[in-house]
C-alpha cells in the first residue's frame, strides 16, 4: 500500500465495510491486495461489505457463496 496516513486509511476501510467505497476505489488510493483490507477491516473490528443479491451477477454469487459454504462445512468435518 502507498503511504496513507492511519486515519485516512481507517477512513477509506470504514467506508468499504459501510458499503460506500468500491474495492475498485480502495485500490486506487493505493491498497494492493485485498489481504491489507482483510486485515484492516479486523483491526477495526469491521466486516467487508456483502454484495447485494440483485442485478446481473446474482447467480455467480449465489454459486460463490454454496461453494464457500461446502468449503467450510467439510473443515468442520477435520
């Protein structure tokens, strides 16, 4: 990640989980891997923004979350 300052990097991460900022938008202000914004979302205790189940992309999302779900389900199994 380029050089934010703490607060703004706070800031950009609680609009992300609020639902007002774009991952597209995190990037361009200069977050590089979505495991930076994982782990500022739990620094803050914030969870990332759920992607509503509407428009164009509904069943991609439907069958991401049934896989991510069996995933889990079968660790629970170990």
């Amino acid at each position: 990640m380029t050089a934010t300052a703490p607060d703004d990097r706070n800031a950009l991460l609680r609009a992300y989980a609020s639902g007002a900022v774009t991952w597209r938008e995190l990037r361009e202000q200069g977050f590089d891997d979505y495991i930076q914004v994982l782990g500022g979302l739990g620094e803050l205790g914030l969870r990332p923004p759920i992607a509503p189940m509407s428009g164009p992309n509904v069943e991609a999302r439907r069958r991401g979350r049934e896989m991510l779900a069996r995933l889990l389900r079968g660790q629970d199994a170990q």
